[in-house]
C-alpha cells in the first residue's frame, strides 16, 4: 500500500473538491494551527497603553485556525492505513 495522505486515516477530504482528482483534505493528524494573517484579521488588538491582551473567545480562535491542506497524494511522514473498507477520515 502506498503511505500518502489520501490513504491516511487522519486525512478528511474537503467536501468541495470530493469529486474532483487529486482531491483535496485537510490532515487531522496534529491540532489546527494558529494562521497569522487570519489573526491579524480577527483577533483584537489591544487599544494603546493597555497592558494586557483584549480577551480572545474560543470562536475567535477557531476562526484563525484550521489544519494543513495537502493534497491526495501528498505524505507527510504520520501515515496511518484507514481501517478496512473506509476511504478517509471522520475523525
């Protein structure tokens, strides 16, 4: 069996681009990251003088993360087969 991502069961196809070859997904093998300028973005910045951060909600968060797009036949070096019978991650 060949170890790339579209075999891998930590890798979530990406609903919009099901259909289409190389498919793209996202690889849910370690936590979202932070993407910077989506929290430029979103996340408040604190008002001049302030010495502490303005609160940041967890939807705020959520909203400046996501995990690392790859495609179909990309490999990152974490594979791990799907079980039998599954094609891709509902993890």
């Amino acid at each position: 069996m060949t170890e790339q991502c579209n075999r891998c069961r930590f890798w979530q196809v990406d609903p919009e681009y099901a259909g289409d070859v190389p498919a793209y997904g996202r690889c849910r093998v370690a936590p979202p990251v932070l993407i910077q300028p989506m929290m430029t973005i979103l996340l408040p910045k604190p008002r001049y003088g302030d010495q502490v951060d303005a609160d940041v909600s967890t939807i705020m968060l959520h909203d400046a993360s996501q995990h690392p797009v790859t495609e179909g036949g990309d490999w990152c070096g974490a594979f791990a087969a799907c079980p039998e019978g599954a094609g891709g991650a509902d993890v």
